[in-house]
C-alpha cells in the first residue's frame, strides 16, 4: 500500500513540476510581447512630439509673419504672440486661421475706404466744374458715380477693378481710363454730352414706340390666338437701362425685342429693323418659322400622324374587316381627347382609341368614353376621365 502511495506522489510532483515550467515559458512569451508593444509605444509617442514640435514652430513662424503684416499696414488690432517654449501659449492652426481671415477683412475694409475716398475727391471735384443745371451727380454705391442730364443717366465714373485707375463709361458705349481726376475727365464729359442727351432722347422715343406697338389690339388678338404671352424686363446696359420684352409661349422662350438707340435700330430675335411698324411683323414671320409646340403638343402630333398610318393601313384593315370591325377617323374630339372609333357592323360604336390632350397618351376607352387604360400599359388600369 505505501509502495502505491509513493509511486502517486512521484507522478505528482512530476506533473507539477512539468505545470510550472509551462507557465515559466508563457510568462517569458508573455513578457516579450509587453515589452515588444512597449517599444513600439514609445516610439510612437517619440514621433507624435516630434511632429507636435514641428507644427508649433511652423505656428510661429507663421504669428510672426500675421504682426509684420499688421505692423507694415498700420492696422489695429492685438498682435498675435505665441511662445516657443511655453504650453500655455500654443494656438492651434484654426485659430490661426482665424486670424488669417481677420487680416483678410482688415485689408479689404482698409482697401475699400482707400478706393471711397478717391470717388469722393472725384464727386468734390466734378461738382465744382460740372454746372448743376445740366448735370446731376449721384453716388451709387461706394466707389461708383452716376451722372445723370435731364433726359437720363448719361455716364458712370468709377474705380478700374483691383487698382486706383478712374474708368468712365458714356451711355453711347465710349469708355476713357484716366490716371487721376482733373480737367481731361471733365473735358472728356463734357464733349461727349451732347451725343449722349441724343442717345437718351432717342431711348425715351423708342421705349415709347414699343409701349405703343405691343399695347395694340391687333397685337394682343394675335397673342391670345396664338397662346403667346409678353413679359417686359428692365436690365442695365452699361449705363443706360434698357426695357425689353419677351414673348413665351406655355413657359417656353421664343424670342426678344428691346431698342438699341445707339444703332437706332430695333433687334427683333434674330434680326434689326429701322421702323417700330416693322417690329412685329419681323417677330411674327419668325414665330410663325419656329415649331412653338411644347413637347407634350410634339407627342400628341405624332400620336395622331401613327394613328392615321394605322387606320389608313391595308393589314391591319383587313384584320378589322375579318371581326367585322371598323376603324374611323372623323375628327371626333371633346375637351380631353381625339376620338378613333371602333365600329362594329355600321352603326355599333364599341369604344375608340383616345389620343389624350394634356399628357400626350394613347387610351382605349370604351363605348361611353370612358377611359379603361393606356394602350402602352402593361396592365389593364382603371383611370378616371379629366
């Protein structure tokens, strides 16, 4: 018995001690790989602070540049300070960012001011040498002038875009770049005055002629029966402001006609005519060349143009004839749609195809015009008549 029990302690220990140099080896594994992962997190901490020093230096960098900035253009403002060495004085790059789009501003407003400030030496100077009784002098907006005569806005005086440059433009399409404000801007206005009040005048005419021409009862008939409608729009050219007027038909663009009184002439769509009398009728020979349909007129006409193949078809006719059917085409419509009626014998209508007005469908409705679906449905579908 005691010889057993020594041979269960022998194996015993053994067991342990084979369990203790398993676990010897997982914790040396074990061990490796802390110490691997060790490693590679402090190397990566090591990188991030070297990048973290990098872009504090480049924010630096880039303060320093922000206050020669604000100190070369004498603009208020806080100077932007952060210290090299410090936590407590680091900004991050959207701050910074922040403070780009200030000095942005800052400029913007200070080049604004700048640029006011020459029109407004132009406005003193102008009405100390223009005489009030022609011309009036009005601002408008910052750093533009309107001079205007008794018949209209005659030229604009302004600032050459991105410089300090005076740009006048006339109403006749003339334009004069000046190098300061003086007495070769006024001498050039001045000569140019009387071309201008011609063009105006001549503005005023042609606004009304068309006022006229477009207000006529001829001219609003043919525009009803023709489903045409005119819309006017007053839009800037240059200087002068000019009304045209649009004709539309269902929302679709047609054509354009407005006055150009520095040609003298009148643009109708694609064409120039003298006389206000020649107007329309220009525009209506144009219209009348186009194909005004919309596009759901477009789908009706060509349903009808297949429907009338179909019927006028010798096969398909045949085949009718074999049922004892019929095809008619006799113009029959309503309100809704183009009827083609199916007959059986001479005088039993058994429903038509129905060409739809609106949508540009072909249907088949039965006896009583009642539609039942579309002919190009996959389905037969019950549908409700207009």
């Amino acid at each position: 018995m005691r010889h057993w029990l020594f041979i269960l302690v022998g194996v015993g220990s053994i067991a342990l001690i084979i369990l203790l140099v398993s676990q010897q080896f997982q914790l040396r594994s074990l061990s490796r790989e802390v110490s691997s992962r060790t490693e590679s997190l402090i190397n990566e901490i090591r990188g991030n602070a070297e990048s973290s020093t990098e872009v504090r230096n480049n924010v630096v960098i880039l303060a320093s540049e922000i206050n020669e900035i604000l100190n070369a253009l004498r603009l208020p403002g806080s100077a932007v300070y952060f210290a090299a060495g410090e936590e407590a004085n680091e900004e991050s790059g959207e701050e910074v960012s922040m403070y780009l789009r200030g000095v942005d501003a800052l400029v913007r407003a200070w080049d604004d001011e700048r640029r006011g400030q020459v029109i407004h030496e132009a406005e003193y100077f102008l009405e100390n040498r223009l005489p009030s009784s022609e011309y009036t002098i009005t601002e408008r907006d910052r750093i533009t002038l309107d001079i205007s005569l008794s018949a209209g806005s005659a030229f604009s005086v302004g600032l050459e875009e991105g410089s300090e440059e005076i740009l006048v433009l006339s109403v006749d399409g003339n334009q004069r770049h000046f190098d300061e404000v003086g007495s070769e801007l006024v001498d050039f206005l001045v000569s140019g005055t009387d071309d201008a009040r011609a063009i105006l005048e001549k503005s005023f005419s042609m606004d009304a002629s068309l006022t006229d021409l477009f207000g006529g009862v001829d001219v609003q008939a043919y525009l009803k029966d023709n489903e045409l409608s005119l819309s006017e729009t007053r839009s800037g050219a240059g200087v002068m402001e000019i009304i045209s007027y649009s004709i539309v038909r269902k929302g679709r663009f047609l054509l354009t006609v407005f006055p150009d009184p520095v040609e003298g002439v009148f643009v109708v769509g694609g064409r120039k005519v003298q006389r206000s009398d020649s107007v329309f009728v220009a525009a209506r020979e144009q219209i009348e060349a186009m194909d005004v349909r919309s596009p759901e007129e477009i789908r009706i006409g060509e349903l009808l143009i297949e429907m009338r193949g179909i019927t006028a078809d010798t096969g398909f006719s045949d085949f009718l004839e074999s049922r004892g059917l019929s095809i008619v085409d006799d113009g029959r419509e309503d309100s809704d749609y183009y009827y083609f009626d199916l007959y059986f014998g001479s005088e039993q209508r058994i429903g038509a195809f129905g060409v739809q007005k609106f949508v540009g469908e072909l249907y088949l409705v039965d006896h009583e015009d009642v539609p039942i679906s579309a002919l190009y449905a996959n389905s037969i579908t019950d549908v409700k008549k207009n």
